[in-house]
C-alpha cells in the first residue's frame, strides 16, 4: 500500500486545502504564518514523493531548498509580526492595514 | 494517602496499596494484554531452527534446556532487548547512575570532603538509591495557574528525548546500535533541537518568573551552542565521508580523530559542555541568580526525571565524542578467546568419585559467539578475533573511553565559576565558530593536500 | 523482513497521516497559540516522518533539525512575546469561516479528481531510492547557482530580519 | 552646593519610562539562594536591572534597644550576636568604648591576645565570606575549600577562647583568660599552614581567567564614589582609597605592628574580592608579628568592678572590622547601663553602593556585585 | 521497495516512546506514594516560587532577553550549517572544482554573520 | 594565550587537590581534643584559664546558693534558676542551687566568671541534645556529674595536607 | 569623654578631658578647623572636645544645613560614618549626630567630627506629620541616605528633603512607637 505515490500527493493535497482555509479564514498573523508554513510543507512533500517515484536526486534537493527558503520567510515574518505587534500591541492582521510602506 | 504523613497507619497504607495493585491489575488485563497482542502482530518475530518463534513457543522452550541458549540468544539479538537492556536504555541509566556516583565522589575528593559516606555502608555507594527513595516519595507540587499538561509532560519528555539520543549511539562492532542511521549525525542534531523545545516548554507552563527566566537563558544557550557543535563536527564528515556513526568509527580504526583535529575536539567538547548546562555553562540553573532556573517549580519526582534525563544527555553526548573523536569501540583486543573445547567436545563435569558422568556444551553461548564456526575458523587461523571476543573488548573500550570523556566533563564542575550569558553567547557566536571554521579548513586542507582521504594514509 | 513489514508500514502510514493531518488542523484551531505551535511542530514532524517513508532520510533530517529544531523554537519564542491575554485569544470571522470551510473543500475535492483522474495514481516503484550524498553533489554542480542565489537569500534574510526587529525606542530617545 | 550622585550610564534602549510594558519585578530574597537575609526588589528589563532596591531588616533584633537595658558585661555576649563569625572585631569598639567610659588601663599582654584574636577571627569571617563568594558564582570547590581552611583558625579560636563561635572573649580590662600553655608554637604553625593554603586559591579561584572575565568590570565603583557614599573596608580599599583603621587610627598595640594596607585601583567586583583576601594574608604577618613582640607573662586583665558605670558622657571608638571600620557611640549616664549605644558598621554602610551599582548591571552580575560588597545581613539589621 | 529503511529510524521511537513509557510510572507511582492534604489543599504552597513574598505581576509576561537577535541568527545559520553537511558528506565523491561554490556561499554567509553579529551588539533588539 | 594558561591552571590545581587528604573529621566517630577541662575561673587572680565552654559543672560542697550566677545570667539569657536542693549543705544556709536551662544558654561563660566560690566551672561536654525541651534543663543533681567525654581527634599537619586524625 | 559646660564633670572621669580643662586644653589640630566653623556660626555651634580626636558640634537645627554645607566645602570631611538618633524626653527632644569622617586627607583620618542637632519630640509621635522634623543632610553627605531611613523609623524623625523616607529594617506592619524612643518599654528580651 504505502509503495503508492497517490497516497503521498493526497496527504499533501489535504495539507494543502487545510493551509488554504487557514489563510482565509485566520485573522491572527502568527496562525496565518502556521497555514503558510503548512502549505510549504505539502508542496515539499510532493516534490520529495515524486522525487522518490521516478528516481532522481533533484527533487531532495529542490525540498532542501524550499526548507532553507522557509527557514528565511519564518525569520523576516516573524520579524515582521515582531514589528507590527510593537507598534499595535496586537497581532490581529486588520490592524495592520494601515501599515504603509 | 500518606507514608510519612503524621496520621500514618498501617490499614490505610496496606489498603492503598491493594487498591492500586488491584487497579493496575484491572487495566493491564483489560488494556495492557491486547495492547501486547497488536504489538505483536505486527513484530518481526525470530526464527530458530526455522521454526518461527510465537510466544506460545517461546513460553515453552523456557523450560526445554537444550532450547534455552537459542532462545535467549534470539531475544538478546531483538529490537526491544537493544531498546530497554543493552545499547539503549538499560546500559545509558546504569553508566548515568555511576556518573552521578562517580561526580559526588570525586567532587568531595577534589573539595577535601568525604562526600556520600553512611548510605550503603561501603563510601555511600547507595546512597543514589536513598535520594530516588526520598524522591519518589516527595510531594509533586505544581504550581497554580501552571499549563498542567504541559508541565506534567515535560520532565517525560525530556527523559523520552534523551534516550532517543541514546539510541543513535554505537557501542560496540557488529551493530549493536538501538537505531543503525545512514545519516545517524543529522539525527542526533535533530533530537537535540529537540532539548530547546521542552525546556521552554515546561518553563512557560510553569507560570513563575524564574522559571521563565531560566527557560529562556537555556533556549539561548542550547541554541547558541548548537551551530558550533554541529560545525565542530564537519570536519570528521569531510574526511570519512560518511554520516553513519558506525563507519565514522571503524574509519579511525588506525587512529582516532582527535590527532588530527584537536581544535574540533575542543570546540565539540566546550559545545558538549553548554548543551548539558553542566557548570561553567549552567546559566538555566545559575542558584545565585535564578533559583533553579527552570527547574525550579519542579519537585519530588519530576525533578529526579529531569536529573536522569540530564545524566542520559551527558552519556550520550560523552559517547558522541567518543565515537567521533576518540575512536569508540576500537582498541587493542585483551579478551582472550573462549576455550574451543567447551564449544566443540563440552566440558565433562565429574562426580564425587571422579567419573565424567555429564558434559556440559556450550554450543551458542550468547555474549561469547554469534556464529560457532567463528570458533573453528580461528582455530584453523582463518580469523583473528571472535565477534564475542570483539564485542567485549569494544565495550571494555568504550566504556572505559567514556568514562574518561565524562571525568572531564564533571571536572570543570569543581575548577571553574559560572559564567555570563553575554560571555557566553560572545564564546558561542565569536570564538566557537571560528574555531569551527578553521577545524573544517583543516580538514579540507588535509583532504586536498592528500594527507587523508582516498589517496593518502587512508 | 518478513510478511509483517508491509503491514507495520502501513499502519505507520496510516498513523503518521493521521498525525500530520490532525495536527495540521489542531495547529490552525486549537485556542492556544503555544499548543498551536506544538500542533504545528507535530505537522512538521509528521511529514518528516513522510520523508522517511520515502527513502530520503536526509531531507527528512534536515526537515527536523531545521524545522522543528530552529523555525519551532522561534515562533515558541515569538509567540511567547505576545501578551498572554493574545497567547489565548482566537480572532476569527465566523462568515470567513464557512467560506474557509469551503475554499478548503473546493480545492480538496478539485485537486483530488483531477489528480485520481489522472495517471499518477498508477505510479509505483521498485527502484533503489538515491543515496542522500548526490544531493550535495547536486548542489555543487548542477544546482551551484542555486545554491549561492540561496546564500544571497539566507543573508538578506537575516539581515532584513535584525533590522526589523530593531526597536525605535532609543532613537526617539535621542532625540 | 547641591551634589547628587549622578546615576550610571545606562546602557542604551534600556530607558525605564519607555519599556514600562517590560519590567520583570523579581523580588530576589529573603528565600533565595542568591540573597542571605535580605530582599532586592529587582526590576529588571531582559538581562538588565533597572532598578534595585535592597530591603534590609529581616534579621532585625533590636541589639541597641536590647543594650539599653542590661548593663555593660551583660552586653558583651549580646553585641558579638550581629556577627557571629567576626565576633570579636564587632565586640573589639564597644569594648574600648566602655574602657574609656569606666577609665581603666589594659594589660600589655592583653592588648596583644586581643590582636591576636581579632586577626584570627577577621580571617575567620572573609573564609566564611569568601565560601559564599564563591558559591554565588557557582564555583563550588571555592565554598568547601574556606569553609574547610577555617577549621584550622577555629580549632585556633577554641583553644583561646573556648568557643568555636561565639567567644564573647574581650572584656573591659583585658581579656578573660590567658591563652593556653604551648599556644604560640601551635598558632605559628596552624597559621603557616593556613597561609600556605590561601595562597593556592590564587591558581583555582582569584588567577581563573573565567572568574576575571565575570568579575572585571562588573559594579565599578570610582574612588569618588566610594569616597561620597561612605563605603568602608575593603569596598574602600578596592576603589583605591588608602584607609585602614588599624593604620590611621591605631587602637591597642596596632602602631607597633606594621600593618600594610592593600589597596587596589579599580574598583570593580574583582578588586572588591581580591582585598580581603590580601587582608588575610596581612592578617597572618600581623599575627605572626604579634606572637614575636607579646609579653611572655605578665597580666591579661585588669580587675574591674562587679557592675561598673560609666562616666557621664559618650565615647566613639571605632576599629577595623572584617568588613570595615565599625564604630560604636555609647552614650552614658552615670548608670550601670548605656543611655544609647549605637553601632555602625561596615555592612550598613556598604549597602548603600548596591542599589547605585546594580543599576544597569546584567542580572548574572547580581549576586557578584551584591556579595562583594562584603555585606553581612545580620550586622547590617544589628 | 519504498520504505524499507523505516525500520531503523522507528528504533528511536520505539525507543522514546519505551522511556516515555517507562518513566511516566514513577510519576505515578511518587503521585500514589506521596503525602498529599487533598481535602484541605494549602493555598499557599501551590504558589509560584517568588522567595517567600506573595508574586506580584504575571509569571508569564512578554519577557525578553536582549539576545533575540541571536535565536533570529541562529534559524539561519542553522540552515547554513546543515546545508554544508551535504557537501561535506559527498566531498570525497566530488570534483575539486566543487569547492569553489561552497566557498562562495560560505563567503556570502560569513559577510552576513559580520552583519549581524555586528547588529547583534545593540542592546534593543528583541 | 593567557587564558589558556589560566584554564590548565586552575585545571592542575582541581586535579592536584584529587590527591589531598580529606580535611573532613566524621563527627560521630571521630571527636576533637580540647585544650583543658573546660573553661574554668579564679576570682582571686580575676582571671580565666582556657577551655571548652561546654556544659557546667557544679561543685555542691562550694556552692553557698548566692545567686550570684544567676543574676549574671539574667542580662544574657536567663538560663539559670535557682532550685532547691535536698541536701544540707553547710555553707549553703537556703539549700538552693543553681539550675541551667541549656535551650536558653548561650555558653558564655558570665555565671562562671561571677562565682566567687569556685563552685560553677564549665566542661569538655557539649552533646547536650535531646528530644524534649524538659530534657533540656539540668538540675544541681545533674549538674554535678562529671563528663565522660571521648576525644581521640587532633588536627594534623603534614606534608600531604591537614586532616582530623 | 566629657558634657557640656553647664553640667557638673563627673568625678570617677580619669582618662578624658574634664570640662574645666576643655577651653584650656583644647587640641590644637582639632582646635584648627573647629575654630573655622566656630567663627563662621559664632551664636549656633557650641563646640565641645569630648575626647582625643573626636569633637563635637552642637547645632541648632535651623542652622545644621548650612553648617553641613560648610563643613563639606571648607573641611576635608567628606563622608558620614554614622547617624545615630537619641531620645532625650526629659528635654523633650530627639537628638541625632552625625559622625563625620574623612578619607581623603590623610591627617584628618582620625578625627570624627560629631554634628549634632536636636528636634523637638512630642508624645504621641505621629511619624513624618508632627513637628519631629529635621532637614535631610543627603545632599551633603550621600551616605547619610540609609541612615536617616533607620532613624525616621527608629525615632520617628521626619528628615525634610529626603527623597525616599520610607522604613528600612522594621516590618511592613509595624504601628506601634518608633522602638528607639525611651518610653518603648522592652518587653522581654
């Protein structure tokens, strides 16, 4: 059974729709970067499945790259969130409409 | 319901005992048995004698003597004899045990005091026993407002993560590993990123200002620390070329590491030292300033669990650099073979009148032999050493290795003074991964310049 | 292995699915945003999980050491920046919700036909799976661009990311 | 002239008012491993104190109240009580304050037993002090090994005075009795070795370039600022102002002695810690000197009257206690009893630096900086 | 075979769950053991640790060290170290033209290490 | 480089003291030497002679029930009552003698230095304790006996270190 | 050892000064810069020679700022060693002393100028809001800063210009007299 790559590409597909509806529907911008992060790892997941079904190194390493690109959207996020949170005391993303350049 | 508690009595004590008893049996039946069912119906079950071994048959081979050497040998060769006995946690909690013993001696030795003394009659060899006693049967006090989960899972976990720790390390030749990794290194970096997580975890839960104080010193210090631990340690990978923690050890069957990448050492051990929170390093725990650090909340038992958990950390990152630096397992073989004759003619065993009435073999002798022909072959010359042989040197060695490696992990704890935490996040950020870096260029050096690697001395 | 192995894989699989789904959903619902990060660090440790199922141990690692050991502690650290009455509070639109609900549905049930539609679900292997040391010969010889363009963009990170979160105060201060 | 003491350079994004959201208050004592017998109230912003207030007064008993009401024997055994470890540095004032109130002369011998004493205690107090110095920055050996070398001037004490503590030993008029046959012979040789073994902290505690990295620098207090806020002993001494009661103001057989003053320059926790440490090896030398220059024989004590009044007056004498200048101000009546005894000792006046240093510190300077102001709570609550 | 290799990394969570499982009965076993007032609980004794004064303010505040900068560092050089295991690893397979990319990327990281270590300095980062 | 040399230092001086003699004297076993026999007092000289101030000893034929220990006593602790006692004494006209309370005493010696009759000297006893503060309070009778005190410890210098021995 | 000039010399004095021979005999280093300050505040400062290197000034307390301020600029005295209340309810005052000292001038390190004032005492203290009022030497002499916290608590002296006048030593809860006061009686030791 688990010798399938259908199996992977539909737990992704399902990471990927629970990713989306977090960003829909959270308003929080910490949980908003959990859906981001969650949406990252269903894509990674694909690209490592379908790496492994058609044997190829470049799929590892494209997910390596996507982890380390992750890794830097995390810290300029939260950085971000860091920043907003100083100036509204909150971190309810409709506050930070007025946020301009 | 109270052992020490004034209003002891005996009824009381003997009734709560009998109640639990009785609960314990009650869920173990009802729960524990087909929990032990599904797990083994989807365990790899041994075969003897091409006879697939169940537990039915297992339960009557126990009293079938000529079966009882093979089928304690199958089970020492199982997974969960490596997990709970041997390489895995068993073997971590009694070297644990002898570091605590080992860290009180010596410290007392070093300060001019007597240190443990009345506790087990023999220089207090008991008295780790004592303070579990008094552990166990301490209040766990949490405090109000505490995240319950969360600060009753963490000591758990912390104990749970070490000896996952436990189980990437090597202990001696022929895979006696709880979990034999390809990328074995990577593993053990990714539990110890592990350690941050629960440490703050359970200093947030505990709704107190020391704790959280100490929490987050130990989330930057273990943080800090972890990025010129995992460069100390490049160097060997560059010059093995592998990341399996096995082949890292017979690639220094020559010699070990550590002559040629003193500075990796230094840096890995100086790292090691931080990881552990062991004194100069121990910021999360610093008495002065903090209390306890973040285990201050932590009382009675949960305490002695992060303390065993702490213990398991330090053999596990004593072994680390044993296996990578100081060569693990190999040394010069001492153990001298197993007589051939009590594998191949049994040793008679005379009556009170001196006849040979019983002989005894000793065909599969489990520690001394994992394949009798090895007895013959080495006989015949064919083979220098026994895989029983090599076993029990490997682990002489090694645990003779560690315990060196742990001496001077506990002998700074008497020398030096804690030290800041600016110091040493400057130590960590400036001097350690500097000195990474040039122990990685050295060891490029060396690859490039063909002293090592594929066309030098290897 | 014996004729145990696949069923024990498959119960991992099973079992790590349900983890990594589930904890993706308790990530984004549960009312605690420290336990939402916990939630999430069991996503992320699921589909490292998956990576091991599917032979690359490496990434998987990597996915570990970098995800769950640096990217969770941050946000831990960051969420425990935020003031307590936040740490427990759940914004939240209830209109968005439905709609959320059935964005997510949409996208589910769309991306699942097509994809059952199509011929991945045929697609097996018994091929040996890649040793995780082309990957590095990867990134030094055909992907080298990539790799320093990722440098390029580890460094603007952390330096974007420090300039940031550098406070004002003092410059307020001096003047 | 309005001269206020300029607070400490902050370190900068470290401005009270504009971080209020962000102050921790902890409060660091009375039950904390890291306080002794005293509060601060630390508020701290991240790894920095902003503020520190010390609150004093745990250990309050009233010894000045209490010696209103009994007469100037019966206080000798109550007096010693503040500092038990320094007992009889903190007796050595009253003492000569009531010699003068009731006008009576001490024996030559006695004047000698009595520095004599009085050094071995003031080594006895900075081991003790010293220990809790050393385990405040988690150097453990550097608690066992004072705490052990002090038996050596315990055992030393016991055989003077009888007690291992609390001697209640001087007495106007002397000393209350000789010391024991042989004694001089045994205190050289119990104080060589003494001096041997404090001189091998050097390598493990005072030469550690772990301990000179967390100590240097850390609570510099300048020579003026020591000067202005009436610091005193070694806190003094360390900041580079060259007083010593025994050499400014001998008192007994001090101008025969030759007593150095070691004073160093820098006025950091460092220095704080390394002058009493001098001073105990000063110490030995004074008691070495003393043992060559006393009086074979003769009289230790000088008869005094059962219950002895004081003059009409009052007295200030002060001398050189293990953790400064103590004084005592007896005011007297003409009764059996003082009308008002105040003392003033080191540990009191030292504990206005704290707050002044503190401020701006790192928190793991805290317990650095606070136990090298050579404080002693119970002296200080008297 | 896809997941062949899960054997072996199931070890080690075989073997966290056997410590997880064997140690939370000394939990319970000390909770049995213990004396415990359930019916008159003391108030006082569940208090957090404040050194014997009644706390004052919350213990979880947004408390911050002035060291954020280096747990924002250490997610990125994280990656960078773990990155350079992957060369590390395959060096001895590779050509020595090879060496050039990863020197170049380790130049890159050390100017931005620079930086922020340089930033790192400042007191107001958190 | 300094730094390194400090670190071998204190290194060598942690690893040096490993072979130290302990400096530790266990207490029950081992019990220290004292001087004399306790802290005694001769009115006629004013002058002490050295000794442990440890529990006293009352010499019933000199004791003439003066008080003159207890009034000591009072500004310092009030440990000393004055009891009666069974015996006739001759130079004791009111048969009281003095009785110590040893949770109250703080062993400074003031009532032996008050005695002007040689009747209260102090003893090489200081294990005094006991489960009940009654246990605590020793009568004349009491007082009276003698000590049997074991001191076989004495503090050694020698080449390898000082210890209790 | 000595009194003032009113008060009959004590007889069983053997050591010290009588006060016939104080004007006589006066030391002269002390006698150097006493005079200063003497004829500075000729009517306010009464000086008295109590002892070999200790002196003593008697000020009235609307003065004691201004002999302070004089003393600190004009006389090496830098420091206060020690402020030490006394409770006089016979005069129905309270007198505080401030020890002075100096570190910096090497030949006046062994004197102790002793600074004295007093402030009316009332019966019922009411510490900080009745007429037990002096002005606050701290911005003189720095050290004098805990000091004065211990004798507002002790004697329920206000000190005017001290800016933090809170208790010290006591408890939180304390209501009784301030302790120092001689009609505090000592209940039991």
């Amino acid at each position: 059974m688990s010798n399938e790559l259908i199996e992977f590409v539909l737990v992704s597909i399902a990471l990927l729709g629970i990713g989306i509806y977090g960003l829909a529907v959270k308003r929080n911008a910490i949980r908003m970067l959990f859906a981001v992060e969650i949406i990252v790892n269903a894509a990674n997941l694909n690209l490592v499945a379908f790496a492994r079904f058609m044997p190829h190194s470049g799929g590892q390493t494209l997910a390596l790259f996507s982890i380390a690109i992750a890794a830097a959207e995390v810290a300029v996020g939260l950085a971000l969130i860091i920043v907003a949170y100083r100036m509204y005391k909150n971190v309810d993303i409709a506050d930070f409409r007025s946020l301009k350049g | 319901m109270s052992v020490i508690a004034p209003k002891f009595r005996l009824g009381y004590f003997l009734k709560g005992i009998f109640d639990n008893a009785f609960w314990i049996l009650t869920i173990v039946t009802l729960a524990g048995i087909p929990a032990i069912q599904i797990v083994l119906f989807y365990m790899d079950l041994p075969v003897i004698d091409g006879e697939l071994l169940t537990a039915f048959l297992a339960f009557t081979w126990l009293f079938n003597p000529t079966m009882q050497i093979p089928l304690i040998k199958s089970l020492l060769y199982s997974d969960l004899f490596r997990i709970v006995v041997f390489p895995g946690f068993g073997f971590a909690a009694l070297i644990a045990a002898g570091t605590i013993f080992v860290e009180r001696k010596m410290l007392a030795k070093l300060q001019l005091r007597v240190g443990p003394f009345y506790c087990g009659k023999i220089e207090g060899l008991l008295q780790l026993a004592g303070d579990g006693l008094k552990l166990i049967s301490k209040e766990i006090i949490i405090p109000a407002k505490a995240d319950k989960p969360l600060f009753w899972a963490a000591p758990v976990l912390f104990v749970g993560t070490a000896a996952a720790f436990v189980a990437l390390i090597p202990v001696a030749p022929g895979g006696w590993v709880v979990a034999d990794l390809d990328v074995g290194l990577l593993a053990v970096f990714a539990v110890i990123g592990f350690f941050p997580i629960i440490t703050i975890l359970s200093a947030w839960s505990a709704n107190s200002k020391f704790p959280f104080i100490g929490g987050i010193r130990a989330l930057h210090q273990m943080v800090s620390f972890e990025i010129p631990l995992i460069l100390s340690l490049l160097g060997v990978v560059i010059l093995t070329g592998t990341l399996n923690l096995s082949e890292i050890v017979e690639s220094q069957s020559n010699f070990p590491w550590i002559i040629f990448m003193p500075i990796g050492a230094i840096v890995f051990f100086t790292t090691m030292l931080a990881e552990l929170e062991r004194i100069p390093f121990d910021l999360p725990e610093a008495e002065s300033e903090i209390v306890a650090g973040w285990l201050t909340e932590f009382s009675g038992m949960m305490y002695g669990l992060v303390q065993l958990g702490s213990y398991l950390k330090l053999y596990a990152f004593a072994a680390l650099f044993v296996i990578i630096f100081l060569g693990g397992w190999t040394g010069p073989v001492f153990w001298p073979p197993l007589e051939t004759e009590l594998i191949t003619k049994g040793t008679p065993i005379p009556n009170y009148a001196g006849d040979p009435v019983l002989t005894v073999f000793a065909p599969g002798l489990p520690l001394f032999d994992a394949d009798p022909n090895e007895w013959v072959k080495q006989q015949q010359g064919e083979l220098q050493y026994t895989s029983g042989q090599l076993l029990i040197s490997g682990v002489i060695w090694f645990v003779l290795k560690t315990v060196a490696v742990i001496f001077f992990i506990l002998l700074p704890r008497g020398v030096f003074p804690r030290i800041r935490l600016d110091m040493l996040l400057h130590i960590g950020w400036y001097k350690l991964i500097g000195l990474a870096f040039v122990n990685i260029f050295i060891a490029l050096g060396l690859v490039y310049a063909g002293v090592l690697g594929p066309g030098g001395i290897m | 292995m014996t004729n145990g192995a696949p069923d024990m894989a498959d119960a991992l699989f099973l079992a790590i699915s349900v983890l990594t789904i589930g904890s993706a959903i308790a990530a984004l619902e549960m009312r605690s945003l420290v336990y939402g990060s916990i939630a999430l660090m069991g996503t992320l440790g699921g589909v490292a999980g998956f990576y091991v199922m599917l032979d690359s141990p490496f990434v998987a690692m990597f996915q570990l050491a970098v995800y769950v050991g640096s990217i969770a502690v941050l946000i831990l650290f960051t969420v425990m920046l935020v003031k307590r009455e936040l740490i427990f509070k759940k914004i939240e639109d209830p209109k968005r919700k439905f709609a959320g609900i059935g964005l997510m549905l949409i996208t589910i049930l769309a991306l699942g036909a097509i994809i059952l539609d199509s011929g991945v679900k045929t697609i097996t292997t018994d091929s040996d799976p890649v040793d995780f040391r082309e990957i590095g010969g990867d990134f030094l010889t055909y992907y080298w661009p990539a790799l320093i363009l990722m440098a390029f963009i580890l460094a603007g990170s952390v330096m974007g990311a420090l300039v940031l979160a550098r406070r004002e105060d003092t410059i307020e201060n001096e003047q | 002239m309005t001269e206020v003491i300029p607070t400490k350079q902050m370190p900068p994004g470290l401005q009270v008012d504009k971080v209020d959201d962000r102050i921790m208050t902890l409060n660091v004592g009375p039950q904390h491993p890291g306080s002794g017998h005293m509060r601060i109230i630390v508020k701290i912003d991240g790894d920095y104190i902003v503020d520190a207030d010390p609150d004093p007064g745990y250990v309050h008993r009233g010894e000045e109240k209490m010696a209103e009401a009994r007469n100037y024997i019966t206080n000798i055994p109550h007096l010693e009580r503040p500092v038990i470890h320094d007992s009889c540095n903190i007796l050595y004032p009253y003492v000569l304050g009531v010699e003068d109130l009731v006008g009576i002369e001490v024996p030559e011998r006695a004047k000698y037993v009595r520095v004599i004493a009085a050094e071995l205690n003031r080594c006895i107090y900075i081991q003790y002090w010293l220990a809790i110095y050393g385990i405040f920055l988690g150097h453990s050996t550097m608690f066992m090994w004072p705490a052990g070398d002090r038996e050596l001037l315990i055992d030393l004490m016991e055989k003077i005075t009888g007690a291992r503590v609390t001697h209640a030993y001087f007495i106007p008029g002397g000393v209350r009795n000789d010391v024991p046959a042989n004694f001089e012979d045994v205190c050289l040789r119990q104080v060589n070795y003494f001096e041997q073994r404090i001189k091998e902290y050097a390598d493990i505690f005072y030469d550690n370039p772990i301990l000179k990295a967390r100590t240097e620098d850390t609570g510099v207090l300048s020579r003026e600022d020591a000067i202005r806020l009436g610091t005193t002993g070694s806190v003094l001494r360390a900041s580079g102002v060259d007083y010593d009661v025994r050499v400014k103001e001998p008192y007994d057989v001090y101008d025969e002695l030759d007593v150095h003053t070691n004073v160093l320059k820098s006025g950091d926790s460092y220095a704080r810690s390394k002058v009493p440490w001098l001073d105990m090896l000063e110490s030995c030398n004074i008691i070495r000197q003393a043992l060559e220059k006393m009086p074979k024989s003769g009289s230790i004590r000088t008869k005094l009257k059962p219950n002895p009044k004081g003059g009409l007056g009052e007295v200030y004498r002060r001398v050189e206690s293990g953790r400064g200048a103590a004084g005592c101000y007896i005011i007297s009546k003409e009764k059996p009893e003082p009308y008002r005894l105040k003392l003033s000792v080191g540990s009191f006046r030292n504990l206005i630096a704290l707050p002044y240093l503190l401020k701006g510190e790192k928190l793991g300077n805290m317990p650095a900086v606070y136990w090298s102001l050579n404080y002693w709570p119970v002296e200080a609550d008297r | 075979m896809v997941g062949e290799s899960v054997a072996s990394y199931s070890n080690v969570l075989l073997m966290f769950g056997f410590a997880c499982a064997a140690m939370a009965p000394a939990l319970l076993i000390s909770r049995m053991l213990s004396p415990e007032n359930k019916k008159q609980p003391n108030p006082v004794k569940t208090l957090p640790m404040e050194c014997g004064q009644v706390p004052s303010g919350a213990g979880r505040t947004h408390f911050m060290m002035q060291y954020y900068a280096y747990v924002l560092m250490f997610v990125i050089f994280d990656v960078m170290a773990i990155f350079l295991y992957a060369w590390g690893s395959s060096l001895l397979d590779l050509p020595r033209t090879a060496t050039l990319p990863i020197i170049a990327f380790l130049g890159i990281m050390f100017a931005a290490m620079a930086f922020a270590l340089y930033q790192s300095k400042r007191k107001d980062i958190w | 480089m300094g730094t390194a040399t400090g670190i071998i230092k204190a290194l060598n001086s942690g690893v040096k003291h490993l072979a130290v003699k302990r400096f530790t004297l266990r207490y029950p076993e081992q019990k220290l030497k004292f001087v004399g026999d306790g802290y005694q007092f001769d009115p006629s000289s004013g002058v002490a002679i050295a000794g442990l101030k440890g529990r006293h000893m009352l010499f019933h034929d000199h004791c003439t029930g003066c008080q003159l220990c207890s009034i000591a006593c009072e500004g310092v602790a009030e440990a000393i009552g004055m009891v009666k006692v069974p015996d006739k004494w001759g130079q004791n006209a009111k048969s009281i003698m003095p009785q110590i309370d040893y949770g109250k005493c703080v062993f400074c010696g003031l009532c032996v230095d008050a005695c002007p009759f040689y009747a209260l000297y102090m003893s090489n006893d200081y294990e005094l304790s006991s489960f009940t503060k009654e246990g605590l309070i020793y009568t004349p009778a009491q007082l009276q006996v003698k000590p049997q005190v074991q001191q076989d410890s004495e503090l050694i210098i020698d080449k390898r270190g000082a210890r209790h021995g | 050892m000595s009194t003032t000039e009113k008060e009959v010399p004590p007889k069983d004095n053997k050591k010290d000064t009588a006060p016939e021979k104080v004007e006589d005999t006066a030391p002269a280093f002390e006698k150097s810069y006493v005079e200063q300050i003497a004829n500075q505040f000729s009517d306010d400062v009464e000086v008295e020679y109590i002892q070999e290197n200790r002196t003593r000034l008697n000020v009235k307390k609307e003065k004691i700022i201004d002999v302070a301020k004089f003393i600190k600029d004009n006389t090496p005295f830098d420091h206060a060693e020690s402020v030490s209340g006394v409770d006089y309810p016979q005069d129905k005052e309270i007198g505080v002393t401030y020890h002075l000292g100096s570190y910096t001038d090497p030949e006046y390190s062994k004197q102790v100028l002793a600074l004295a004032t007093r402030a009316p005492r009332e019966e019922t203290p009411n510490p900080g809001n009745d007429s037990t009022k002096l002005p606050s030497l701290r911005d003189m002499f720095y050290s004098v800063e805990f000091h004065e916290r211990e004798v507002f608590e002790m004697l329920g002296v206000y000190f005017e210009g001290h800016p933090d006048n809170r208790r010290l030593l006591l408890p939180e809860d304390w209501a009784d007299l301030p302790p120092l006061r001689k009609d505090f009686m000592n209940k039991g030791r």
